[in-house]
C-alpha cells in the first residue's frame, strides 16, 4: 500500500528522534506491518549516507565513485543532521502548499490540544481560531468537543477522545481520523474539493452529505443525506453509501465490504462488555470471587497537572442498532470505588439520523455509591442529566445515544465498572 506524505513525515521525524511516545508506537506498528515503511526508511537512511560520503570525499579530493552504502553508527550523526534538511524541507512543503486549506473553529467545549505540522504544541484552541495544513486537533476527554466550519460553508464536529489533522491532497480537501468520532455536513459546492476522511482501516470520501464516522480498530460510517463514497484500505475495494444506510470496515478482507440499511431504533442497551471489547476504552483486570467483569478507569491527562480517570462505552461498536432515548428511561450502572469521592455519568447524543446535539451528564454524590470497595447498582433517570452546553435543549429526549462515560476525578478511587446498561421506561420503573 503506498504511503501518504503524513506517513512519510512520521518516518522522517522518526529518524530524527522528534515522536513523541504515543507516535512512536504508532511509527513501529506502521514499520512492522507495511513493507513499503520499511523500504522508505532504509531509502532515506542510505540516500543521507550516500550525500556523506560524497561531502566527504570531495573534501579529500577523492573521486566520488560511490558504492553502494553501508550504514554504521560513525555515519549516523552526519546522516541523521541530512534527514533533519529533509524532513524540514517536507513538512515546510507541507504547510507552504494549498494553503485554502483551512478550518475555522466555531464552537468549543472541553479540554483539547492544537499541534503544528511539526509536532510542536499550539496554544489550545478558542473560537475564531483557524486550522491550517498539517495541523492537527485532539479533543482530551469525553465531555470535549469541537466544532470547525470549511471555507464553503461545511461543518464537521469532533467529539470525545479524537485526533483529527489536516493533510495534503491534490484532489480534495483532506483529513486524517486517527481516532473518535467525527460529524460531517458537507455543502454542496461547485467552487470547493470534495472533501475525504482517512481513518485507521478505510477512507471516506464526500462532496454532499451528512454522515458521521466512528474510528477505532474499526470505522463505522453511517449517512443520513447525500452519497459517501469508502474504500477499504487493506484492499482498495470500494462501495458507495447511500442515505440511510452505513457500513462498518475493518483491516480484514474476509468480511464484505457492504453498505446496509441503518437498523430501526431500539429503547434499551446493554455493552456486553465481555462479548464487545473494541465497544469499551478502559483497563481490563482479573476476574475476582465477587465480579467476573472488572474495568478500571484509565487516567487522561486534560491539561496541564490536570487528570482524570474515566472509562467509555460506545453503542455504535458494540453492533447495536441506534438506541433512542425516551421520557421515562434510564441508566443502570454496576460499579466499584474504593473512596466516597462523587463520580460523573456523562452521555453524547445525535440527532436523529442527522448530526451531534450534544453532552449530558449527572454527578453522582458519594452517598449514593454505597461502601467504599463494595459493589453498587446505580439507576439513574435520563431527567437528571444536564447538559454541558447550555445552548442545547435541557432534555436528550428524542435523540439517539452515541456513548456512555464515566469518571473520577482521583486516582484513590480506583473505580471499577462491571456492567453497563441503558434501560427502557416499563423497565426503570
């Protein structure tokens, strides 16, 4: 598979020692898996040694007659100071080309981090703020989320824990969806490029619709106006979303890439955390004598000497079908924490087969958490939850469900969920 330029900039900077550890990872997963990494590495390495070799002969007066290059540690420094001349002169390319580029941000909520094509750290973003080539954006939380406007007039949402950049193309106006979750309505325009999304498995391509992307290991893709075009990336097939209709695309070539009909909504949900594990974000522990399903809460770090410790449920990869919130329904949670310290149910709501609305959450008093280290049952009406945006209206009645988080703010709390359901209103009574 040919690599794209902001996978060559990542190998570059590799070189250099410029990642940072969660790049890093990513950089050695991409080096372990794709041949052609591989072979972009070694040529950049050995081409920077060759121009070493060169520089040093002319200095002696020895004819540059240059045999193929062996790379050893006393080239290094001279080579890795080459690749820094490239990698600069890429990413100055990157930033200095199609600069129409752009995304304004027009709306904010939450704790969030702005990155330079270079990987240096922006101040965080505030409305009016303006997204150029190569930069990237990365919501910190659950409750985050950002809204950007396109120069025609589109808009896009990011929403949760999600990293979204802005990359070259020649033909459209490009993105990358390292992770989370993304709300399009793309304008239709005769003036601008299509727009196309690239995530972990696929990429999606649009120039006017309404559709909205979930990325992890998988990329669910729902549309709800308009046609999307997805291409898997692990083979180039293809097929065209039409509205009311989705597809869910993972690395694998044995399932079918295939656009069906989105599900008709369903009034209660439960993770089935054990069987949908690409569903949940947390830290698995060991079954023990009192609870067969244990998930601790994974600290985040939201700012600076600033972390929570949170755990999220997602409906869509679960393979549910859309969860619609009713009057009257509410959320079952079964749960452990070691302090009396208040936690925080929060939930992300669409529209219904449209775009985000918006946050909701409810705070939970340590009253109601029962003794510390032993186990709670915690229902919660939906008429408790509030929303984060105070823009919105006061209920998530109407909407769909998007995903479920909970939160400690302590470390201390050790918080623990075991069960986590979403309950109709026959029920919750």
């Amino acid at each position: 598979m040919a690599l794209n330029e902001e996978q060559q900039a990542s190998l570059l900077r590799h070189l250099n020692g410029d990642l940072s550890p969660t790049e890093t990872g990513d950089v050695a997963r991409l080096l372990k898996e794709d041949a052609e990494a591989r072979a972009f590495l070694r040529g950049v390495a050995e081409q920077a040694v060759v121009v070493a070799d060169v520089e040093r002969l002319s200095q002696h007066g020895t004819p540059t007659k240059i045999a193929r290059p062996v790379f050893s540690p006393a080239k290094w420094s001279v080579a890795a100071a080459i690749t820094l001349l490239l990698a600069g002169s890429f990413l100055f390319a990157i930033r200095s080309t199609d600069q129409t580029h752009t995304a304004e941000v027009v709306a904010i909520h939450g704790p969030n981090q702005h990155l330079a094509a270079d990987g240096t750290t922006l101040a965080e973003l505030k409305p009016g703020a303006m997204l150029k080539l190569g930069d990237k954006l990365r919501t910190l939380s659950s409750r985050s989320w950002v809204e950007l406007e396109l120069a025609d007039g589109s808009h896009m949402t990011v929403s949760g824990r999600s990293s979204l950049r802005l990359t070259r193309s020649e033909s459209h106006r490009a993105f990358r969806l390292r992770y989370g979750n993304l709300w399009a309505t793309i304008a239709k325009t005769d003036k601008a490029k299509p727009v196309s999304i690239v995530t972990e498995t696929a990429m999606i391509r649009a120039s006017d619709a309404q559709f909205d992307i979930e990325s992890k290991e998988i990329s669910v893709v729902n549309v709800n106006r308009g046609q999307v075009t997805t291409e898997r990336l692990s083979d180039g097939s293809t097929v065209d979303i039409m509205a009311d209709h989705q597809t869910v695309i993972s690395m694998s070539q044995h399932r079918e890439l295939a656009a069906v009909r989105q599900p008709e909504p369903v009034n209660q949900w439960n993770c089935g955390m054990l069987a949908s594990p690409e569903a949940v974000f947390g830290r698995w522990l060991e079954p023990n004598e009192k609870n067969r399903v244990r998930l601790r809460a994974t600290p985040l770090l939201i700012g600076k000497k600033n972390t929570i410790h949170a755990t999220n449920f997602s409906v869509r990869s679960s393979g549910s079908p859309p969860v619609l919130i009713e009057q009257g329904a509410a959320f079952r949670i079964h749960l452990t924490t070691q302090t009396i310290d208040p936690v925080f149910i929060g939930i992300t709501t669409k529209k219904r087969k449209g775009g985000y609305f918006g946050k909701y959450v409810d705070k939970v008093e340590g009253k109601w958490l029962g003794q510390p280290g032993e186990a709670a049952v915690l229902q919660l009406p939906i008429k408790n939850f509030a929303p984060l945006d105070k823009t919105i209206s006061p209920s998530s009645v109407g909407m769909e469900l998007t995903d479920i988080w909970v939160v400690a703010e302590k470390e201390n709390a050790e918080l623990e969920i075991h069960k986590v359901e979403f309950v109709a209103r026959e029920e919750s009574r």
